[in-house]
C-alpha cells in the first residue's frame, strides 16, 4: 500500500514552513531521516522493497518519480511538492527515476538502516509478495 499525504503548510511572510511529527501527520514513529541529492542525469535509484520497512518520501525540493510495483499492479507517481509526502509499506518493489537536477529527495523511516531487511532480487520480491 503506498498513499500520499498532504501536509498543512504554515504560509508566513517570510515564506512556508511544513512540520512533520511522528505518529501525527508521519503514520509511524521516525526513527531515521536520509536524503539523495546530487542524483547524476538519467540515472534510476532503489530497485529494492523492504521486508518490514515503512518510508515516507518527501520531495523537499525540485521533483522525481517513483515507479512502485505492488507484484500484481505497477504504478508510476511524480513528486514534485514539498507540501505532500508518498507513504511506502513494506513489501513494495519501487525505482526512483527523472530525478531534476535540484532535486532533494527526504525520506523518513521507521527503522534504523539494515540490509537484511532489503530484498533486492526481482523474483524474491515477487515470491515474497504471494
Ligand atoms: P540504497 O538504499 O541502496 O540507495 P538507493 O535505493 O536510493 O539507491 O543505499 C545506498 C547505499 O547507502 C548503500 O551502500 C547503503 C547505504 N545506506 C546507509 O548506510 N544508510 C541508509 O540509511 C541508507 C538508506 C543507505
């Protein structure tokens, strides 16, 4: 399941301000923030899902696009608004792609890092998912 959310935007004067709270508007507790930028032209990130993993992407700045793949249905889905966030259960295959050059991809997460809990076989992804 992946889902986007829309995040209240406190407009001032001196321009906007997001707020993002775990358990609040982040449907889980933050235990890790990491942030891909600098992203060479033409290049795909992730090729992964998580086996436990729950994220929450933010595109803080400029814009990029997620191919997500359930294993029975695929969906591609741009960011491109630092108002909204795309949640990603676990056990979602997804490709990062068309990263713009200002691009500043945020993604919150409810785990430490732990690469056993990455699958990064396809058809391991697909056996795991029936
Ligand atoms: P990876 O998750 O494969 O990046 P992407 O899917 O965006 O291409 O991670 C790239 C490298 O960074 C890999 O060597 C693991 C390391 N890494 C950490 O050390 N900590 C982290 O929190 C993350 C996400 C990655």
């Amino acid at each position: 399941m992946t889902k986007l959310i829309n995040f209240k935007i406190i407009e001032g004067e001196e321009g906007s301000l997001v707020a993002l709270e775990s358990l609040k508007n982040v449907p889980f507790d933050i235990k890790r923030v990491y942030y891909i930028f600098n992203n060479k032209k033409n290049i795909k990130r992730g090729h992964h899902a998580h086996i436990k993993l729950k994220q929450l992407a933010v595109c803080v700045s400029g814009s990029c696009k997620f191919l997500l793949d359930y294993g029975k249905n695929k969906e591609i889905v741009e960011l491109n608004n630092p108002g909204e966030g795309l949640f990603i259960d676990h056990m979602i295959w997804r490709e990062m792609f068309d990263f713009s050059s200002d691009c500043v991809l945020m993604v919150l997460a409810d785990s430490f890092y732990d690469e056993k809990d990455y699958i990064r076989n396809y058809e391991e992804f697909l056996k795991g998912v029936k």
